[in-house]
C-alpha cells in the first residue's frame, strides 16, 4: 500500500513512517499542504493520513480534492469530530482524536482499506451502503465509523456509547434528508436499535 502522512511534526512523520513501513508499506511524508497538493498531482496514494492543522492550506481543501480523486483519507484531529464535520459534503474517511495509540490509527487504516478493495454491498430494511465508496443509498457519503455503526446494530452488538453518540446523530439525520422511515434509537434493555419513526 502507498500511504501518504502529512502532518508539520516531524517526529509524528518519521514515527509512523517507520510503523507502517514494518508492514511492507510504501510511505511518504509532507509537513505542510502545498506538498500534500504537489504529491497528489504526481503520484497516485492508496490513502492519506492528514492532520487538521496542516500548514499553507486548509485541510478541508485538500480534503475535497481527495474525495474528487476518491482517496481515502483519515484526519487527525485535535478536539475530536463533531456534527458539522459529519454533515459536510466533504467528509473523511474516517477520523481520530490526537493523541491517539499506534495500533489505533492502524487498525482504522486497514479497517478502511478493507472496505475500499471489497464490492460488498450491505443492505438492512430499505438502508443500503455501498462500502467501497462509503456512500449510504447511493446519494450520501458516511465514515468508517458510521458504517460499522449500522453493521453493529443490525446485528445487535453494543456499541461503545461514549464514542458512538456524535455518529448515530449524523446517520439519524443523513436518514432522514434521504426520507427513511428508520431511525438509531435507545431502547431500554436492548440498547441503540434501528426502528420505524
């Protein structure tokens, strides 16, 4: 896989260059965003991992030029994802809190380069997620998280709540601009379920 880290902390970079690397990764890194833009126009990235603060250019610029290109990406971010980010046009793949552990950021990356290399298509009630595209109904792009959210409850795992809440408040409300009759709700002895609104 060919990955590319952009983030302006050295140590971050040189770090997670060599992780990754152990696992017969091609890494490249950058520390500001006009690289990042310089890398795209010259070189094709399996994914991207990319920090929120990057330097020179706004993430959320070289964000939409990722999703034009249909590359995943992962952002690290300072404060966490809230329900704005989620509501973008322009979403991530999948996001992550700074600071985080290694394996954390590496499961999530091979979380999502698993969905990517699959054709599956999940369907649940009249709910459908094309997973390589990470598109939900063909009409609305979601994350990682929001996908295995839906999964999990479908199968009626527990979701970690702490974590889950701010992504069952995006799919709640990506459901109903899509006009579903089905809603992420708490029931009592059952925990989140998809139920008829």
């Amino acid at each position: 896989m060919n990955i590319l880290i952009a983030d302006s902390d050295r140590d971050f970079l040189m770090s997670f260059k060599n992780l990754f690397e152990l696992s017969d990764n091609t890494v490249q890194t950058v520390f500001d965003g006009t690289q990042v833009i310089s890398k795209l126009t010259g070189e094709k990235f399996d994914s991207v991992i990319l920090n929120e603060n990057i330097p020179r250019i706004r993430y959320r610029d070289i964000l939409k030029i990722l999703n034009e290109n249909n590359i995943p990406v992962i952002v690290l971010l300072e404060k966490g994802v809230n329900s704005g980010m989620l509501s973008e046009k322009n979403l991530a793949n999948s996001y992550i809190k700074l600071p985080f552990m290694p394996n954390e950021l590496s499961a999530k990356l091979d979380d999502i380069c698993k969905k990517r290399n699959s054709d599956e298509v999940f369907r649940y009630s009249d709910i459908e997620i094309d997973e390589k595209n990470f598109m939900l109904c063909g009409d609305t792009r979601v994350t990682n998280e929001e996908i295995n959210i839906i999964k999990a409850i479908s199968s009626k795992e527990e979701l970690d709540t702490k974590h889950s809440v701010v992504y069952i408040n995006s799919l709640n409300n990506k459901l109903k601009k899509l006009n579903k009759k089905l809603k992420i709700k708490y029931l009592i002895n059952e925990g989140y379920r998809l139920v008829d609104e």
